[in-house]
C-alpha cells in the first residue's frame, strides 16, 4: 500500500514533466489539474538546483521529485513491514 502511494505520487510527478516537456496547453483542465497535484508533490526540489536550460530545470525539479517518493515510500514500506 505504502509503494503504491509511492508510486502513484511519483507517477503524478513524471506526468507533468512529461507534459510539460512535450508543451502542453497551460489552459487545459487536465493539465491545471496534475499541475495542482504536481507541484505540492514536488516539495523542495523545484529550484534547488539554478540551471539555465529550462527543459534540463524540468527534468531535475520533476524528475528528482519522482525519484525521491519512490525511494521514500520504498524505505518507509520496508520499515513498516518490519
């Protein structure tokens, strides 16, 4: 249960980078939607590393994020299942 939260949360995450990486309309109600799921989610990561190439930015504030729910969520279940 816990890696599927995880999961899902890194799921939420790659979807707007995607999304953004493939310039999706800002306007669209699916997009403000994962964007207002995404960007609480993302916690710390967005701008902790300045870039100048936006598309790299994307990829680090984003996929970092992902990265990190699904480490997370890992360590934590194997915790609980102790």
């Amino acid at each position: 249960m816990i890696t599927g939260i995880g999961a899902l949360f890194a799921f939420i995450e790659v979807l707007y980078l995607v999304m953004l990486l493939a310039g999706a309309n800002a306007a669209n109600g699916f997009f403000v939607f994962i964007r207002s799921l995404a960007d609480p989610l993302a916690l710390f990561w967005p701008g902790l590393f300045p870039v100048s190439n936006a598309d790299l930015a994307v990829i680090l504030n984003y996929g970092l994020a992902a990265v990190f729910w699904l480490v997370v969520s890992g360590i934590v279940a194997r915790l609980v299942g102790r």
